[in-house]
C-alpha cells in the first residue's frame, strides 16, 4: 500500500491565486488537489501546513474514506468553507495517487463512463444587450450549447458578471475590494428584456442560463422568475442566499424556471432540505469547496434520488485540478447537469497541464491515468501569490448588499 511520505502546500498567481497541495507517496507516485478559496487562499494555505499536512504523513494513501472521516470528524469543528476546502484538496490528492496507482483515468474507479462527455456553459457578458448577445454567438459558433447572459443594467456603472476582459473574467480584481453599486429595481426591469431579445436573435435550440448571484429577497426572486418563464431558461442560479434554504419556497411556488443554487456550499448539509423538498433542480456544489469527490458522491446521490440534477461552479478561481476533478465527477455520475467553464489564462494552463480539452459543447477529461491534471512547479515558482480581493456592494443609499 503506498504510504504518504511527504505533504507540499504550493501558492501560485499566474493571473490569479491558486493554493494546491501535493501528496508524495513511498511508491514513486504523487497526487495534486486544489485548495483555492478566492480572497481567503492563505487562510486554507495556513489550516492545510499548520493543522493537516503533519496528520498525513506515513498515512496509508489507498484509505481515501477513513481519512475523509479522519479529518471532517476529526477536527472536532466541522464545515465551513476553510476547513472543507482543505480536505477536498487532500482528497483529491488521494483519488489522483488511487487511479494513478491502478493505471485507470479516474472516471474509470467511479463507476466509468455514464456520457460521452460533460455538457459546458460559457460565459457570455456585454455592458448592452447587443455586446452580449453578440458575444453569445461566439460562443455558439465555437460550438457551445449553453450559454450563461450577463447583461449591464441600465443606470449602473458596474453590473456583477459584466467582465473588462471578454475571454478571461476574473471578479477579483484589486489588492483591496473595489466597492460597487446595486439597484434590484433597475436590474429587475432589464433583466427579462435581456432573454426576451436573446431568445429573438439566438432561437430555442440553445440552452440559456443566467446568474442572479444572491442579490434578491424571495419574492423579488419569485417576480423575476416568472417574468423569465416566457424563454424557457436553462436555470436561474443563485436566485436568493441560500443560508435560509425555505427561502426558496416562495420561488418555487410563483414559477416553473428551473432553479440551481451550490456555489458557496461547502456540505450536503447546505444542500439537504433543497434537494429532500424538491425546491431546486440543481446543485452547484463542487468538488473543491464541499469537501472533495468523496463528499461530492454522496450530494449527487442524495440530489438522484429526487431528480436534481448536477451544475458544479466552473469559476476561473478553481484551477485545472478541480475542473479535471470534476469531468471525471461529472462523466461517471447518472445526474450530471451541466459543468460550468470559464476559461482559464494561457499561464494558468501553462502551470497546470491538463489533459481535459473543449469539443462541440462538451469537454472530456482524458485518459491519462489519475485526474489528469499536473502543476509545473519551476513554472509556478515564476509567480508569486498576490493578494487579491473580490468586490462588496453597497445600495444607493449607501448600505452593504451582498456581493
Ligand atoms: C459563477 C460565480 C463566480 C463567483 C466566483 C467567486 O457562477 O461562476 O458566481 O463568478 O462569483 O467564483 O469566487
Ligand atoms: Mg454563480
């Protein structure tokens, strides 16, 4: 059985930050998981050297379950996002050194294929309409067949989703967070116009989805689901904060929009009462920041079982290693979704090869033994880490709002 002999926390910005742990093991074989928690990184950095790492060593390295349990049950202080980050990257440090070991491309140990490849969205954006629906069509044209829309709202200088950057979005964008403003009123009145001319220009064979990102009560959420339902959105995401999971009750009750929420989720706790009361149709959780491909099976099993489907967050802030982690997830799963992929930078694909590649709206994982995914540490050595900070928002009157 290979033994854990050695455990590396390695920090690296080509363009943005990225925390990865590496796991050697006595049998010439290592393993790599991503830690990255945007705007928190060293915060998960810190738990994984100071408080994990010494626990690994000499550890048997095939007991990918017992050490799960080890380190969720054992730290006495259960989830969050810190805690569950760090041990979805030990995780998937595991998994990558088990399929590694057996000489199979990991999708293989969870079961194998259930698809052919895993259904991505893109990210489409544009401070007008036209600019979005414009940049849809490049998405279409290069082959995608779902498409996120984010759209300025009139009246705003900034809108949450609407990138400088056209093919490489990245929100945090400052040494210290850049304040933006928010109005619900203005983003309610333009948001249906948004899908209402995309659905003219674009048809109805393409899947459109849009993300909301936290910012309405629920009877706000409940009035602009409906006003969407005319065309037939793939999914509204993050309609409400999902701390109060009924708050999806009233949603639900005012309209058929399909509804996902899972982004900041770090266990099948947040997700228990969504998915048991059938008040979502998917779930965002993902592979880093809910605990690891070990918890990830038990929330898509729990989420089967009541026909909600997956839609794992693809946001640039998770490296190659969580998306290669969650194409092989999402291949061997009987309810994959969606994935979410936002395009990482040339250096951050020069720090992380890969072996998953982009065709006809799919991307597939690879056959390489294990993840599949790598880190060039001489290339991320080039890079040091630099703080980096998401946005807050504030309302007119000046009150924080939620980001
Ligand atoms: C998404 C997200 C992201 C997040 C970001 C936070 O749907 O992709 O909302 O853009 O804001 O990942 O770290
Ligand atoms: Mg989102």
């Amino acid at each position: 059985m290979p033994k854990i002999t050695a455990a590396r926390v390695i920090t690296t910005c080509p363009g943005r930050n990225f925390v990865t742990l590496k796991i050697e093991t006595d049998a010439g074989v290592y393993g790599v998981g991503d830690a990255t928690l945007n705007g928190r990184e060293l915060a998960v950095a810190s738990y994984l050297e100071d408080h994990v790492v010494p626990c690994l060593i000499g550890r048997d390295a095939h007991r990918i379950e017992d050490t799960w349990q080890y380190l969720y049950r054992g730290a006495y202080w259960r989830r969050g996002p810190v805690t569950m980050s760090a041990i979805a990257a030990v995780d998937m440090a595991l998994w990558d050194i088990k399929a590694k070991v057996a000489g199979l491309p990991l999708y293989q140990l969870l079961g194998g294929a259930c698809r052919q490849g895993c259904m991505v969205y893109g990210h489409a954006n544009g401070e007008t309409i036209e600019e979005t629906l414009q940049e849809a069509e490049r998405y279409i044209e290069q082959g995608y067949r779902a498409v996120r829309l984010q759209s300025g709202v009139p009246g705003l200088k900034s809108t949450y989703g609407v990138s400088k950057d056209k093919d490489f979005y990245e929100p945090a964008d400052a040494d210290l967070p850049t304040e933006n403003l928010w109005s619900t009123e203005k983003y309610l009145r333009s948001a249906p116009e948004l899908f209402a001319a995309a659905r003219e220009r674009l048809g109805w064979d393409v899947h459109l989805l849009h993300d909301a990102h936290h910012r309405m009560t629920p009877i706000e959420a409940a009035r602009l689901a409906k006003d969407l339902e005319p065309y037939r959105l793939f999914w509204l995401e993050d309609a409400v904060p999902a701390e109060n999971q009924e708050s999806f009750r009233p949603i639900r009750q005012h309209s058929t929009t399909p509804l996902a929420v899972g982004e900041v989720f770090n266990s099948i706790w947040d997700c228990k009462q969504l998915i048991e009361e059938q008040l979502i149709d998917y779930i965002r959780a993902t592979v880093l920041h809910a605990g690891g491909i070990t918890q990830m099976r038990r929330i898509a099993s729990l989420a089967d079982l009541y026909r909600v489907r997956t839609g794992c967050h693809g946001a640039t802030d998770l490296s190659p290693i969580t998306m290669s982690a969650a194409l092989h997830f999402g291949l061997s799963i009987p309810n994959f979704g969606i994935q979410e992929y936002m395009r990482h930078t040339d250096d951050t694909n020069t720090v992380f090869p890969h072996g998953y590649r982009f065709s006809d709206g799919y991307l597939r994982p690879g056959e390489q033994p294990g993840l599949g995914v790598d880190i060039d540490e001489d290339a991320a050595e080039q890079f040091p880490y630099r703080r980096a900070y998401l946005p807050v928002n504030r309302l007119q009157d000046g009150s924080m709002h939620d980001w």
